[in-house]
C-alpha cells in the first residue's frame, strides 16, 4: 500500500487520475467516486468501493480464539445451502473480487 499526497493547491482527484492514467497496469484503485472509477477502469485498474475495503481490513483483523477447542469439537459440518442465481458475474465484478482477495 502506497499513500502519496497532493502539493499545496492541486487536487487530490487530479493526482490519483494522473497515477492511473500513467500506463502501469494492476493498481488496485480504493474509491467511492464515480469519475475516479470510470477512469480506472478505462485505462485497466481496478476501483474498489471504501465499503468493501473496510469490509475486509476489518475480516483480516479479527483473529479466532482457539483456546476453546471444545466448542469446534461438538459441532458437526453442516454442507452449506446454496442460494442465490447461478447466473455468471460480470467482468468488472469478477475483477472486484480478484483485487480484494489480493488485500
């Protein structure tokens, strides 16, 4: 993870634009903003919204506790039910999912 500031004066979306834009391919863009999606996405980076970012920093950070071993003994595998549309993802969204598994 790089952070990089902007000078006195400039913009912090002319910045990040400039950086995606600067021909080097795999930049995992976090953003809520439309037009610094669209941008990435046009020259081949990947935008991330602020919610799924924090969604998995917050997953990383959370460390079970194993010192119980008996509560994972008694439990049985349930297989899990399969729910939802079996309908193919988009390219963006497969994207999305590539770059947050990187995270």
């Amino acid at each position: 993870m790089t952070v990089i500031y902007s000078r006195i004066g400039e913009k912090a979306d002319s910045v990040i634009k400039r950086i995606i834009s600067s021909g080097r391919k795999g930049w995992i863009v976090v953003t809520s903003d439309r037009d610094i999606a669209g941008r990435a996405w046009l020259t081949g980076a990947v935008p991330v919204s602020t919610e799924d970012f924090f969604r998995i920093i917050e997953q990383h950070e959370h460390v079970p506790d194993y010192s119980a071993e008996e509560e994972y003994e008694d439990k049985e595998y349930q297989e899990p039910r399969r729910k939802g549309s079996p309908r193919k993802l988009s390219k963006k969204e497969k994207a999305i999912r590539r770059a947050l598994s990187k995270l």
